[in-house]
C-alpha cells in the first residue's frame, strides 16, 4: 500500500486490455472502467491506445470528435481549509473531482507547507474541495491561501493552438458519449475518421489541433502536432474526415521546435 508521506502515487492500477466495447455513455460512477485508464488493444488497423475521460464539456461528444484535457483552474484566496478539505466559491459541482489539487501559496507563511504540496480531489460542490482520505497535506490549508486545480481525465472540445501534450484523444464509439458522462477516446495508433477541418492535408504531413477537430499543421511547430495525415485531403471534400496516425501517447512535449 503506497505511503502518503513518501509515495508520489495513489490507488495503483494497471494497463490491461480492452474487456469491454467502447461504446459507452457512463454515469458519473464511471461504471465501465477507472477513470483515467488505459487500454492497449489491436483490430484491423494495427495497434491502439484508448483512454477512458469524463466529457466536462456542457454538449455531448460525437464519433471523431477531437478532445482535450479542460484548462487549469486557478483558486485564489480560499476562504477556510484542513488538511482534506478547501473551502472557496464559484466551482461546478463534481467538474473537479479527481483533478490534481496543487498548494501554490501559504499566505501565512511563504515557503512553508503545505505550499508546494499536491493532493487527488475526491469531489466537489460549488463551494467545498474534498481530497482523497489517503493523500492529506501535512499542514491544514487556511484562509487566503492559493490553489491550482490541475486537468487529468477532464475533457472538453480541442481547440486550435493546443499543445499536443494537453489533447486527449479523438472518441471513437459511434454513439459518442454525453456531457458529464465517461467514454473512450484513443489516443495513439491509425484511427481511419477523424474529423478534420476542411481544407487541403497532405499525406504524411502532420496534423494539429482545431475546433474539435484536426487541420493542416502549416508552419506549426512540433509541440502542437497530435498525429501524421495517413491520407490527402482535397480542399473540396464533402466528408470531412480523415485517417490519422495519432501520436498523443508519446508526443513531442511542450518545447517549441529546434
């Protein structure tokens, strides 16, 4: 069992294979899978990397939508804590729940725990941030301290500029999955109809992040290419889709290109 006083780990699971389908609109309880899990499996198009999220969107997701982790949330001046718990407001209940909680200020005493401690949230109302039992800081947070709520399995729509490392996947059942529901997006290996912004792609160019979507890389650097065109796009084309290798499991990192 890992030692919260020494672990940088928390409820250790595994990456197993596929045991159910992807077509799945899970209840908040996440029933299919861990949130946050990863399954390596292999069809007709070669090897597959898929990730189990929670849609945090407020609109449902559609077959080859792209996806991305939902921005940091910045807490400033909490209004009272403990060594589990922040209390502040302005929050959508449960839209936090599992993200990292990141002690970015003490203001009673710069430097001194629990700034620069992390923590799992548990869940969240409008106003109160639970952390997992197992992971408290060692200090209670107090009044007026700051708090970064840092993204892990929350998602919402891609959008154009993102950094490869902050998408998540492209969906892959046909029925897509609803807001506040969990569902599959893959990651890495040949995905044969991701959506893709109209406009002319070359095969074997790489491809980034749009509105929900992918488009030509132009003269974007490498730290925002999610995948390579496995096929042309004509500028004309009706069916705005196209087969990608994506590259999201082991993309280039955040660093702008040499």
């Amino acid at each position: 069992m890992p030692d919260a006083t020494t672990d940088l780990v928390l409820k250790l699971g595994s990456i197993t294979g596929l045991g159910q389908g992807i077509n799945t609109d899970d209840a908040d309880t996440a029933t299919t899978a861990r949130p946050g899990t990863l399954r390596i499996l292999v069809d007709a198009y070669g090897y597959r990397i898929l990730q189990y999220v929670k849609n945090v969107s407020d609109s449902a997701y559609a077959m080859g939508e792209l996806v991305r982790k939902v921005a940091n949330t910045a807490v400033s001046n909490i209004t009272a804590g403990g060594v589990r718990q922040a209390t502040t407001t302005g929050l959508t209940a449960n839209d936090h729940d599992g993200r990292l909680c990141f002690v970015t200020d003490n203001d009673d005493s710069a430097g001194a725990a629990p700034e620069g401690e992390t923590s799992v949230i548990k869940n969240n109302s409008a106003t109160i941030i639970d952390m997992e039992f197992d992971m408290p800081f060692s200090v209670a947070l107090a009044a007026n301290d700051d708090l970064t709520l840092i993204s892990n399995w929350q998602s919402n729509d891609a959008a154009d500029g993102d950094l490869a490392v902050n998408v998540l996947g492209v969906v892959v059942g046909n029925a897509g999955f609803s807001d506040n529901q969990f569902g599959w997006v893959q990651k890495e290996g040949y995905c044969p109809g991701v959506d893709a912004l109209s406009g002319a792609i070359t095969a074997g160019d790489p491809v980034v992040a749009d509105a929900a979507q992918v488009g030509a890389f132009g003269s974007d650097g490498q730290e925002l290419w999610v995948g390579v065109a496995l096929g042309a796009m004509a500028a004309d084309q009706t069916a705005d889709t196209l087969p990608v290798n994506l590259r999201l499991f082991s993309c280039a990192g955040p660093g702008t290109s040499p």
